[in-house]
C-alpha cells in the first residue's frame, strides 16, 4: 500500500482531481484543496496520492500556543 501513496498523478488523474487542464488552474485548485505539490521544470505541478489522501488542511498541527508553566518560579 505505502508504494501506492507515494505513487504520482497522471495528468489525466490530475485534471479529474482538480476539474482543468491548465496548470495555473490546476494550481490554484490544488492550494485551495490543501493539497501540496511539486512543480517540474515545464510548471505543472506533480503531486503523490498521499498528498492527496493526506492533505495539509487535514493533518494534525501541533499546538504552540500552550503556556510553558515549567517557566514559573515559585518565589
């Protein structure tokens, strides 16, 4: 299964994915999907299957707003 995720898009799975053939539109959609991705050297964008199953906007963040209360002395 993990050669599958890390396995890329054809552009045919890439445009039923992001609904157009041209690259700045597909860009467009992919970063408001939360979808990350690579660009080659002709400037369309190249994204895995994990990307896609697994995108930015669905992963866990840490939370870096906690108070450090280690920080505190009692004196």
């Amino acid at each position: 299964m993990a050669t599958i995720l890390n396995e890329m898009l054809t552009e045919q799975q890439l445009i039923e994915l992001t609904g157009y053939t041209k690259a700045s539109a597909q860009i467009k959609q992919l970063k408001l999907q939360g979808i990350h991705y690579h660009l080659r050297s002709d400037g369309k964008p190249v994204v895995t299957w994990t990307a896609v199953n697994y995108p930015f906007t669905h992963r866990a963040v840490a939370n870096d707003n906690v108070p450090n209360f280690g920080a505190i002395s009692n004196g």
